[in-house]
C-alpha cells in the first residue's frame, strides 16, 4: 500500500469514525455537588480518602455521581487544577457522617402524574405557594406548545443572563400556539339609581358596551357614553 492509499485510508477511517461519533445519542444528568471552600476541611477529606493532591487548593466539589448520597464511587473535583479522583470503598467511619449530612437545603422536588397538572396549579395558587406555582406554570406552558412525551428541560440564571436548554424531545411534537392568556373577568355589570323611576344598566365585554336603561315604560339600548 503506497503512501498516497495509506493517507486516503487514513481519512476514510477518520470520516467513518466522525460519522459512527455523530450518529450517537447524548443525554445530560443532574447529579448533587457538595462544594467545599473551607480550607481545613478540604484537606481533611483528602488526608481521610487518601488522595494525593498538591498545591493550593481552593475548592473542592464532591459529585454524586451514583445518586444515592455521597460515598464509595463518586468523584473529587479540584480547584483550580481541575484533577479528578474517584472515591474509593474505603471511606473513614467520621468521613461518612459527615457526608451524610451534605443535603441541598434550596432543593424543590415535583414528581406527580401529567393528569394531574390542573390540580398541581390550582394548589399552588390557592395555598400561594411560589415555588409550587412557577412549576405549574412552566407545565401549563410546556404542555401548550408540546404534545409529546418525553421532554428535558434546564434552566440556569445568575445576574448576567439566563440559559435554557431542551434536549431528549420529538421536534414533530412542538405546535406554536397563541400565547396563554389569564382567565379574566369580560363583563361588567353596574347599576345606576336616580331620583326618577329611570334604572340604568350598562356592561362591557371584550368588544363594545352598551348601556341598557327604561323610559316611560320602554327599554332602550344604546352605546356607552
């Protein structure tokens, strides 16, 4: 095979392996990151699981990679060399207490049925519970232009902007739709007392009003002055 088959071959096999790559498919995961900043306990935690760190250390992450609570098989993270240690079975008794105590305290869970959607927002309003709501909300509003099942959703804002993110969904499922519009009151009715037998009754909807009132024994309709 002469060089100029080889290169050819060679970039054959590159594209073949860009396109396998390509053809995958990618999820993403949550997981809890306990983030430690205190210098003391970082090293602490790397002298108990015995990891080999050296230089300034200024944040440690522990990810919960096996989403059942921090231990055996989850990963370090350093900073800021960014090195990466799995923690092994081998956890000290002290160690282990202490991780069990690492909960996210802001965290807000919602698992419940999709039939249940009304009853969720209706809930949370009526209880003003916020966080409850926003969640209603964000169905009501996915649920509006997306028909199908599956769907993956992250959100991310700090003060300088948001970040969304939509991944894992049917593209053939999402319709535009007009947007959602609150329930409100369209008519409204007043009654005008006077001196004289006269009664005036005048309503409002979404287009006109009108003014109904009786004179001399006859019911007149006319525009609201």
């Amino acid at each position: 095979m002469n060089k100029a088959i080889k290169e050819l071959f060679a970039i054959a096999v590159g594209c073949l392996c860009i396109q396998t790559v390509n053809a995958q498919q990618f999820d993403q995961l949550t997981r809890p990151v306990a983030i430690l900043s205190d210098s003391t306990q970082i090293w602490e935690m790397l002298d108990a699981l015995l990891i080999p760190a050296l230089g300034h250390i200024h944040r440690a992450d522990v990810v919960d990679v096996t989403a059942n609570g921090f231990g055996p098989n989850d990963l370090v993270v350093l900073y800021p060399t960014m090195e990466t240690y799995e923690i092994g079975s081998d956890v000290p008794k002290t160690l282990q207490e202490s991780m069990k105590s690492w909960e996210i305290s802001a965290d807000y869970r919602l698992d419940a049925l999709r039939s249940e959607r009304r009853r969720m927002a209706n809930d949370a309003h009526t209880n003003q519970d916020a966080r409850a709501a926003l969640t209603a909300d964000v169905l009501s509003v996915i649920s509006q232009y997306y028909q199908g099942d599956n769907f993956d959703l992250r959100m991310s804002q700090d003060s300088e902007g948001v970040r969304l993110e939509i991944w894992n969904y049917d593209p053939s499922a999402l319709r535009y739709r007009g947007p959602i519009h609150r329930a409100v009151q369209d008519t409204v009715w007043q009654t005008f007392k006077f001196s004289s037998p006269t009664v005036v009754m005048s309503f409002k909807d979404v287009s006109d009003c009108v003014e109904t009132y009786s004179d001399d024994g006859h019911i007149r309709t006319r525009s609201c002055r």
